[in-house]
C-alpha cells in the first residue's frame, strides 16, 4: 500500500467524441498516432499490443460512425503494403489532440479552484 504522502491527487480529463455511439477517443487516436509513425497499421497494432484485426475493427468502426476515411491502405507487392492516414485523419487527429490539450489546460485550472484545500489533506488527520 502506497503511503498516501507519496501520492498526488490529480484531474485526468478524457475526451471521447460521439454521433450516436462512441466514434473517436484516445484508443483511435493512438492507433493513428502509430500507423503515421510506421506507416502500417499492422505496426502500429503490434506497437500496442493489439491484433492487427482488432485494430483494423476499431479503424473501420470509427470511419463508419465519422463518415469519411482515416486511413488509406495499401497491399503488399514489391514496395510492401502499408497505411497512411488521409488528410481528414491528419486533421481529426491534429484536432482531436489540440483539443485534449485545451481541455486539461481548463481542467487544472478548475481543479485548482475547487480542490486546492486537498494538498494539504494529511494535516487535517
């Protein structure tokens, strides 16, 4: 058990965006973050520890709840096959991760506000 001296209380706000179901959310965002740095999405998926059909589902599940692609694929032959994200994938992406960022940036602040009094919680006891 943790000494509760050695723990800092802190807000983790996560952003998850909706249409009638859950579509975008850091689990997407992270899958595309990989599939930009490798240029696969089997990559990406091995890079998580994810199968690469379980990342390919989470993929398509998005691009259907969104209504336009995130990736473009390409199979294998001489140059291999790969993945790259389209330019509404780039964006939503680069949004998606301004936005987070904001948010937090709100939510320190609101926490700060409201729960400042708990730094100092072990000398209430």
């Amino acid at each position: 058990m943790q000494n509760k001296n050695d723990v800092k209380l802190h807000p983790k706000l996560t952003l998850q965006l909706f249409t009638s179901e859950k579509c975008f959310g850091p689990g997407v965002a992270l899958i595309l973050e990989k599939v930009k740095e490798h240029s696969s999405l089997r990559s990406a998926a091995s890079e998580i520890n994810m199968s690469y059909s379980k990342a390919w589902t989470i993929v398509k599940r998005a691009q259907k709840h969104l209504g336009f692609d995130l990736l473009v694929s390409k199979t294998g032959g001489a140059d291999g096959g790969g993945a790259t994200l389209t330019k509404e994938g780039e964006r939503l992406l680069s949004e998606f991760r301004q936005c987070e960022k904001e948010l937090n940036e709100i939510c320190a602040l609101k926490y700060e506000e409201h729960f400042s009094f708990i730094k100092d919680i072990s000398k209430l006891e």
